[in-house]
C-alpha cells in the first residue's frame, strides 16, 4: 500500500503542475458513480496518510483497495 500511497502523491503533484484546461465531467451512470466515489475516496485516504504520517488503520485497508486496483489497470 505504500507504493499506492505515493502514486497517488505523485499524480496528484502532476495535475497540480499541469497547465492543460480540465475537461467537463462525462455524465456517468448510478454504479460508475458509485465506482468514482469509491476511487475518490480512497485516494484521499491514501494521501491523508501519506500527508500525516500516520499509520494506517486496518479497517480502512479494504478502502485503499479501489484505488490501488485503478493504478494497476
């Protein structure tokens, strides 16, 4: 999960640094959005980890997991 965690910082650093114009939000079905969220969410865990320095606590593992498979595809 640490290599998720600092994907995540680093792609993160690369949107911030990107001076490309965002593109609209496609309008996405009920269970894609419900997958979006997913994602979302766990990178803000990943990255909230990251920032603190915390440990991560094993019941928010299964979170991180949406997130990590995003990566691998």
């Amino acid at each position: 999960m640490q290599v998720f965690v600092k994907a995540v910082i680093a792609y993160q650093k690369k949107l911030n640094s990107s001076t490309t114009s965002v593109p609209r939000p496609l309008k996405l079905d009920q269970a894609m959005e419900k997958k979006r969220k997913n994602i979302i969410r766990s990178f803000f865990l990943a990255r909230n980890i990251y920032t603190t320095g915390q440990r991560m606590n094993p019941s928010k593992e299964s979170e991180l997991q949406a997130g990590a498979e995003f990566l691998e595809v």
